[in-house]
C-alpha cells in the first residue's frame, strides 16, 4: 500500500497543528461558530444529536494492520469502545470530544491516517472495488490509480469550496462493485479498439434527494491525460454549479439541466487550455504502481483436500464458505469477508476488541492488510485455501463470520436517529426488527441474493435509492414513517428504484419486507431467478398488492 513521503507526512503534521489552533481559538470564544463550521468540516468533524462526529479517511478502502490497531486504540481512548464502517468505505467515531479531536487526529497522523475532506464542499475520499488487485475480472489493478487521484485532490487550492461535496470512484472491473455510475465522476479502467488501456469516464451521477444514474462524457481517454480530464470537469463545475441552493448545487443538477452535449462541450473547452501543461507520464504512474506489489503468493497454497474435508464435515463452515468468501485471481487463494451485520449489533459497527483481533488475522492470513466495502463490511484478500477453516474458527469466535454476505440480512443501514440529527426516522431498531423476523438462516439462503438498504432521510447514507430493496425514513408530523422502492441497482445495470407506494408506519415496516419476500418466493421462476430479475419480470404490482392489502 501507499506509504508516506516526508513531504505527505509533513502536510498532515502541519494541518493537526492548524486545526489545534483553531479548536483552542473556538473553545476560548475567538471563533464564532460560523467561523468553526467551514474549518472543522475541512476535518472531518460534524455536530450531531449526542456528540460531535469524526470521519477518518480511508484512501480507497485499504488498512495495514497498525492503523486498524490505532483505529482500536482510539476507540477505546476517545470514543466508547467501538467504531463505524461507512458506505464510502471510511470510519466513524461517534462519541469523541470535541477538544479531544486534534489528539485523535495526531495519533492518527502516526500511522499516517488523517481526516482532511472527509466532509465539506470539497473533493472527498476517492472509493474502488473492495476487491481490487485481488479478483479475477480485473483489467488492471484500479488503486494505484485511486492514490492518484487522491494526491491531487488533497488540499486542492480551487476545489476545497466547491458548490457542494464531490465524489469520485474507480472500477477496473467486469463487475461494477464501486458503483461508478452514481457518483459524481465514474472511471472505468478500459480498453479500446487498439488494444490500449485507458479510461471510460461518466459524470453526473449521484444519490441523495435526487438520484441520477451517470452518462457517458468521455468514451476512451489516455491515461496520461486522467488528471487534466478531471480537472477540467472540476473547473467546468465549480464555475457553472450552482450556489444559491445547496439541494441543486451537485453536478449532477448541472448535467441534467445543461444536458451531457453541453456538458461535453464545456469540459473539452477547458480541458484543450490545460491537457499539455498537467500530463501524467509514465514514469509517475510506474512510481505509484511500485507502492501496490502483488504479495509474494505461494504456489502451494491451496490443499484442496483439507478444505473439500472440511467443507463436508461441517456445515456451518460450508455455509459460511458459500457465502463470505469470492474467487481470488490466485490459484489458492481466496477472499474472505470479514461480516459486519451479526444479529444483534448495529450494521457496520465493529469493537475495539475485534478490530485489535482483526489486525492480527491479516497479519496472519492476508499479508497485514484489510479492506473496507461499500456494503459496511471488512474483507481479508489473498487467503491460502490451507488456512480458510482456521480463520473460520476464529472469526466465529469473534462474532465476526455470520454467513450472509449479499442476502437480506446484509442491510446497509445508517445511524438514523440514533445519532444523526439530520435523519427523520431510526434505522437500526428497524433492520434489527427485520432481521428477527427473516432470522432463519436457512429462510434467508433460500431468497439468495438480496441487497437492502435503508437510510433514515432524504441524504441518503445508505444509498436507499439502489437498494433491491430500499427504505427510507421520513417525518410526519413528528411520527417516524418509511417509503419503500423496489428494483434498485448500483451495479452494471444501475437503476434507481421504484417507490411501492404511500409511505408504512414504523410497526409495519419489518412486516412489509417480511411480506415482499413471501411475495418474492411465491412468484420467482424457480430458486435461480433472483429477486432483483424477479422485480424487474412481474414488476411492483404484485408486491404492492400484498402490502398494502390490509391498509
């Protein structure tokens, strides 16, 4: 992974000593709190219903072990023993003081982890497939490309104030596992009709109040010219978007009211003034790719016979194996996921013990590095097939190997009212609920492959609007509420679910996704259509039917 030049670790020692400054100025009464608001989002820091919260970047979602183990220290020194993995593969600490967060931020700094624009109208942390270097149907591995992106945009001097947040996400993949096509700029590692390796770019996309899918801007670009295109887009935003109302102000609202010819037409204009003064050679890409070395994989890592053993002789181990771990690119090997969504702990929430356990299974297993999804959940890569049923055990015993990467009780879910005091409705009493009614493991097997997700406002966190199965919180008259949508994909075929109809109270909402599924078992075309194709063949009538038969 990435490691620090002098000069990275300077501009992040300097920054904890800046903010110091401007937190000790704030607690004397020498910033209003305006004045504080832009300089504490610049750093990762909100103001929510209980305490402030800190974001910790994680540059597109990669660990060593020593930052998990700091990430366990600081729980457990600054916070309340735990912390939380969000859907932009980053950490939440919930429970932090706010005169405690420069010494948050410089232990941070110790193992080279900061939380410069985790927050704010800027640029924020750029995202990848959790899998990347690791998984078969790689073009090229994304991250060194991500780490790229990632210098470039820290500490920008025209985009820290843009219209609002930026994002950007990265996929060398045949599978779409970044959801590329809703953020705000997407980039595809591709390759054209001569056999060159370039990038594929959208823009536009996003979720939130109004959820667009992206569109093509440029079909093929160099990859000596990946920073100038971006810059260009950047510029073209920051100067047309719009800043009179931050519900519009995403690039997304521009693309879609200037349309993607005009769009098109800006970004080529600006990008011909800067392309031959800002080119990315060969040599700077190469110095970047020498940070991601394939670890030294053996050959004789697999022993198919302990595992094939394993596999028969015990079931819950077969169970897990079916559902937590993905083919890797080795011959061997395989990726484990680490679940994050055991029955009774809040999705994405993980303990200072478990994270110091954690550390010490990817030094054991995973060459000491680990990674964070998209979907709130850890992954090890590059597992020895000799070791997977070791690693089982110990990840049982930590409470980390409930076998339901993918199914319905996967849920992403946000911290909703229970800590955020922008949401309208909880989340997590619900997805506990949810989960008590479908808890039959095998039940949940049955329905196979099922992504919901659910957000406790119109912010969208949990990115309810391309959930399988979305729920979202919503206020009426001070009386928690839930719309739900069907249909929903951040994948290949991205689409934007379709909301069932009225909104269902905070009692009903569990039985109504326990409803859906009975309706998706009864009308699925055998135990191989999934519940996204079911959706997508009979359509929401049948479901709406069922729900709301008794309202």
């Amino acid at each position: 992974m990435y490691q620090y030049t002098e000069t990275d670790q300077k501009l992040v020692d300097e920054r904890v000593a800046q903010y110091r400054e401007q937190t000790e100025r704030y607690l004397k009464g020498e910033l209003a709190d305006d004045e504080f608001l832009a300089l504490r989002l610049m750093n990762g820091l909100y103001v929510q219903i209980h305490s402030p919260m800190l974001r910790v970047a994680i540059p597109y979602g990669l660990l060593s072990s020593k930052q998990v183990r700091k990430l366990a220290e600081i729980a457990r020194k600054y916070d309340k023993g735990f912390c939380h993995f969000s859907t932009r593969q980053n950490v939440q600490f919930n429970w932090p003081k706010l005169e405690q967060v420069p010494d948050i931020l410089a232990e941070l700094a110790t193992v080279q982890m900061h939380a410069i624009q985790t927050s704010g109208n800027c640029l924020r942390n750029t995202t990848t497939d959790h899998l990347a270097g690791a998984c078969a149907d790689e073009l090229e591995d994304p991250r060194p490309y991500c780490e790229i992106i990632r210098q470039w945009t820290t500490l920008h001097p025209e985009f820290a104030y843009l219209p609002r947040k930026f994002k950007i996400a990265v996929s060398a993949s045949e599978t779409d596992r970044a959801a590329t096509q809703l953020h705000d700029i997407g980039v595809h590692i591709v390759k054209n009709e001569n056999n060159e390796i370039g990038f594929r770019i959208l823009v536009g996309g996003g979720l939130g109040r109004t959820p667009i899918i992206g569109k093509e801007i440029k079909p093929f670009l160099e990859k000596k010219h990946l920073l100038s295109y971006l810059e260009a887009i950047l510029r073209v935003y920051n100067l047309r978007g719009r800043r009179d109302n931050k519900y519009r102000a995403r690039i997304k609202i521009l693309v879609r009211e200037s349309g993607i010819e005009q769009m098109r037409e800006w970004v080529e204009q600006e990008w011909l003034q800067i392309r031959d003064e800002m080119e990315l050679s060969e040599e700077r890409i190469n110095n970047i790719k020498a940070h991601f070395p394939a670890p030294a994989y053996e050959d004789n890592a697999g022993n198919d016979e302990i595992l094939n053993a394993s596999l028969q002789q015990n079931n819950d181990f077969a169970r897990w194996y079916n559902h937590n771990t993905v083919a890797h690119r080795i011959e061997g090997y395989r990726n484990v996921y680490v679940s994050l969504k055991a029955p009774d702990s809040p999705p994405g929430d993980i303990t200072d013990s478990q994270l110091d356990a954690v550390a010490d299974l990817a030094d054991q297993y995973s060459f000491g590095e680990l990674r964070s999804t998209h979907r709130q959940n850890l992954v090890l890569a590059d597992v020895k097939l000799s070791e997977i049923f070791d690693l089982w055990e110990k990840l049982d015993a930590l409470k980390l190997a409930t076998p339901n990467i993918n199914t319905a009780t996967d849920i992403i879910c946000c911290p909703g009212l229970d800590y955020c005091n922008l949401a309208n409705a909880g989340s997590i009493g619900v997805n506990k609920e949810i989960n008590e009614l479908i808890d039959d493991i095998d039940y949940i097997h049955d329905i196979g492959e099922l992504k919901i997700n659910m957000s406790g406002c119109m912010n969208g966190c949990a990115h309810q609007s391309v959930g399988n199965i979305g729920i979202l919180g919503v206020d009426k008259k001070g009386v928690e509420w839930y719309q739900i949508t069907l249909g929903g994909s951040s994948e290949n075929q991205a689409a934007i679910g379709k909301r069932l109809g009225p909104a269902v109270s905070k009692q009903q909402i569990a039985p109504a996704i326990a409803t859906i599924l009975d309706v998706y078992v009864n009308q699925r075309q055998g135990v191989e259509e999934s519940f996204l194709q079911t959706v997508n063949r009979v359509g929401i009538q049948p479901f709406k039917e069922q729900v709301y038969a008794n309202h």
